[in-house]
C-alpha cells in the first residue's frame, strides 16, 4: 500500500513539521487573509479582470434572471432574454445559474454575489491543495502550497472575477485530491468517488481534460504496470466516470441542439507553432503570472517529489499545460487568464522543492527555523499588499454611470452598430442597448489569421443597413482603422461629438 510523505530518518523535522499547533495557526492566519484581500473593495463593478469575458457570463446570467421576473418592465425582460440567447454557449452555465439563482433570492441584481462564490470556489481548490501537497511534501511544502494559491498577486485578482474558471479550478483541484486518496486506499468507494470528481471537474469546462487526463494516466501508470491498469476493474470504473459526464453534454450541445458547435470556430491556430514570436509571447504570459524564475523552480521542484506514482503524476499535469498551450496557441499567449490551471501545479512544484530543501540547511535549527518563518511571512507581506494596491488602484463605478447615461441618450430600442469597449457588452448590460458590435484591428488580424479575408466597404454597408446611430467609444482603436473613419465621415453626419464618445446619424446619408 503506498504511504503517506514521511521525512527520511537523517533529516530533522523543521519548521511545521515540527509542530502541529504551529500549521494550524499558520493554515488558519493563511485562509483568513487569503479570504480577507479577496474581499477587499468587493462592490466595485467587475471590469477590473477580463472585463469581456465576465460580461459575457454577466450576460448570461442577467437573462436568466429576468426571465422569470414577474415585476420587470416587459421590454427589459424581453432584451434581457434576448441578449442571453445570442451569447455564444461555451460551457455549462453553472455559474451563471447560480449567480441567477441567487439574484432570485437577494431580491436583486448585486454582482457581487458571483464574486463571492468565485472567491469561495478559490479557496475551497486552496484547501484540497493544501492536502494534496501535505500528503506528498510534507506539512512543510502544505503551508508552502497553501500561501502561494493564496496570496500570489494574479491568483487573487483572478479568484475574484465572474467567470467558470475559479469553479473548474476547484474541480480540477479536489479531482487531484480524489486521485491520491484512492491511490493511498483503492477501494472500490474511492474509485468512484475519484472518477465522479474527474468527470465533474471535464464537466465544468473542458479544457480541463489537459489537467485531467495527464494526472490519471501518470498517478496509474506510476502505481501499476500498464497491463495491470488494463486489467483493472476499478481502473476502467474510474475512466469511464471521468469521460461519461461531457461526452453527454458533448453529444447534446453539438449534435442534438447544435448549440455548442460554435466553440470549435476561431480557436486553433496551429500556424502560430512555426511562429518564434508565439513562444515569447507565451514565456512573457508565463513570467506575468509566476515569474520566470519561480515557474522554473516549480519545475524543478516536482522532480524532489520522492514517491513514484505522485511524482509522475505531477509531472504528467504540467505535461499537459504545455499540450493545452500548444493547442490553444492563440489563447495561450494573449489571455493570461488561461495560465490560471498551471497555478496549483506551480504551488506543488514550490513546496515539494522548497520543504525538501529545508532539512538540509545548514546551522542551528532556530535559525533555519527562524530565516523560514521570516521569508515566508515577507512574501505574504509583500504579496497581500501588491494585491490591496492594486484593487485600491481603480475604481469602476463611474464606468456603469456613463453606459447608463448613453443608453439613455441613444434611446430604448435604437439600432446600434459602434466601435464599443469590450464588443459593446458595457453598453448593452449598463445601456439596455443590443449593439452590433464593429471589429477592432486586432479582430480583423485574428479572423485574417484563422484564414478569413474581408472587403471593408462591403462589411460596412451591411452592418450600418438599417441601424440607426454608429457608436465610437473605443478611440484607441479609432485610430488604427482610419478606413472605418473615412467611410463614416464621407457618408454619415455627426450627430454627437464627446470626449468619450461620438455619434453618426445612420439615419440621414450626406
């Protein structure tokens, strides 16, 4: 049967290992600021992370809601639905059931009620973590692995945002945790129980297939041959749990209602693999979120993992970040947010290198002991207060006043095609406007990339036929699309000119 981590007899225990009441004063003080920095500033509207893609599930979930609101105007219900059924379905809507449902019950529309539950999503993955690494590393490397899920900077930031990641995360995290525990005592309860959170955690979103599979086939084929693996009952139980629960959704949503056909467009660009500037722009997505350096310290230190079956099953998952990024290259290497599964294997990495080098510094044991607590303590420090800053830093709630206030401006029930933050979701969440939303120059070079050419004149008559006002917000890209402008100039009065914001007339051609 395979054992728990116990440090080698010529090794002194150190710093946690050493005291039980000490880790669990450190595990408690950890979660309490983890929780407290996340909630810091806990109102301010959720544009401060990827603003696009949580107004996509903000969206989602303001259409949920108002479709069973007996006491909503009709036309707010009626564009409400309407815009949650033109968003593009990627993933279950778990979270945004849930923001709904919640929404139902507080008696209103708080955003913050997400954020909470992404927040509490974040810190149960902390806590499997936690196990995961005091298993394998010791009470050292779970204190280690703990801090690090907590209090680095970007995971805090990201923990917070409105968006299935924080929750797949999780899935994934306590699928780890169900893995080791049937690799500890594999009976036939745990086989099951392994496999259901494996398929849960695919369920959610699946890309977590990358960090999924890997962990399976390195903790299996570490603990057993691969013959016996085929031999196994509880191992083909356990594949068939991970694979039965999206297959499902997989069939429905594609085949069934055709649905989720979508998220297979624009999404692989195995073009960028011959393209050096892709691997730099990944290193520099990596080096942002962990820094180079730490992230190779996470490397290393998984192979300081001593037992088989856990180490390659470590190194196995950070296998499968590098396929996920070689899979979804574009994504990879422009949205940081897709570094986030690689987060806890980092953490894991740190605390199996970190708390097998301990026992071997040299020099009085208080003074070990001691040098640790205070580095430790220092990164926290440093760390919770990079993230206090940083959400002290902006302040969006002048933001949703000025879509209001262009929402009104434009009219309820205007046609509007414009050059919008965010592809208009500011507008058509805050504004109650359903805009059709222009292409930005990164957009036109994306869709150029995947192999779509366009004719601009032709892509302007078609998308301004009919519309009532163009909007501009976005003048960053107004200037690099100096085309759109000629063509609006030429054709169409300005009707409102703003610092924030212009409006063409679509309505009366020069």
């Amino acid at each position: 049967m395979a054992q728990v981590f116990v440090p080698a007899e010529e090794e002194q225990p150190v710093l946690f290992e050493r005291s039980r009441l000490w880790t669990i004063i450190a595990v408690v003080l950890l979660f309490a600021l983890g929780l407290g920095i996340r909630l810091y500033d806990l109102t301010d509207p959720p544009l401060d992370f990827h603003p696009t893609r949580q107004l996509h599930s903000m969206m989602i979930a303001r259409g949920m809601y108002y479709e069973n609101l007996d006491n909503a105007p009709e036309w707010k219900r009626e564009l409400a639905v309407r815009q949650w059924k033109a968003e593009m379905l990627l993933e279950p809507p778990i979270v945004e059931r849930l923001a709904a449902f919640s929404w139902k019950i507080a008696g209103g529309e708080y955003l913050w009620i997400p954020r909470v539950f992404s927040i509490l999503f974040w810190m149960a993955a902390a806590g499997f973590l936690y196990w995961i690494a005091r298993d394998i590393t010791g009470a050292n490397g779970g204190v280690i692995a703990l801090a690090y899920m907590l209090i680095l900077p970007f995971a805090a930031i990201a923990s917070r945002s409105f968006q299935p990641e924080p929750l797949m995360i999780a899935s994934i995290v306590a699928a780890w945790w169900g893995m080791l525990r049937w690799y500890r005592r594999p009976t036939w309860g745990r086989a099951v129980a392994a496999g259901l959170l494996a398929g849960w955690a695919i369920f959610v979103k699946s890309v977590a297939v990358f960090f999924i599979a890997p962990a399976w086939l390195g903790l299996i084929l570490g603990h057993m041959s691969l013959l016996q693996a085929l031999k196994s009952r509880q191992v083909w139980a356990m594949a068939l749990l991970t694979i039965i629960p999206y297959a499902i959704y997989h069939v429905y949503g594609v085949y069934i209602t055709g649905l989720l056909a979508s998220q297979f467009t624009l999404r692989f660009f195995p073009a960028l693999l011959q393209d050096p500037a892709f691997f730099l722009r990944w290193n520099g997505m990596i080096t942002g979120v962990f820094g180079f350096e730490g992230f190779l310290a996470a490397v290393l230190g998984l192979f300081a993992v001593r037992e088989r079956a856990p180490r390659a099953m470590l190194l196995s998952i950070l296998a499968g970040y590098f396929v996920y990024g070689l899979v979804f290259t574009y994504a990879i290497s422009t949205h940081n947010y897709y570094q986030e599964p690689a987060i806890p294997v980092v953490a894991l990495g740190l605390a199996a290198g970190i708390s097998a080098l301990l026992p071997r510094l040299r020099g009085p044991r208080w003074m070990v002991t001691a040098a640790a607590i205070g580095l430790l303590l220092f990164f926290v420090t440093i760390k919770a207060w990079d993230v206090r800053v940083t959400l002290k830093r902006d302040d969006y709630r002048a933001e949703t006043v000025f879509w209001q206030k262009l929402g009104d401006e434009l009219g309820n029930g205007a046609s509007v095609v414009g050059l919008l933050h965010d592809y208009g979701y500011r507008l058509a969440y805050w504004g109650w406007i359903q805009p059709t939303n222009w292409m930005t120059s990164g957009d036109f070079n994306f869709r150029e990339l995947g192999g779509r050419s366009f004719d601009m004149e032709q892509l302007f008559e078609e998308q301004t036929a009919g519309r009532d006002y163009f909007v501009v917000t976005l003048f960053s890209d107004w200037e690099r699309q100096p085309k759109l402008q000629s063509l609006l100039e030429r054709n169409y009065p300005l009707l409102v000119q703003e610092d924030d914001y212009l409006i063409y007339d679509l309505r009366t051609k020069k």
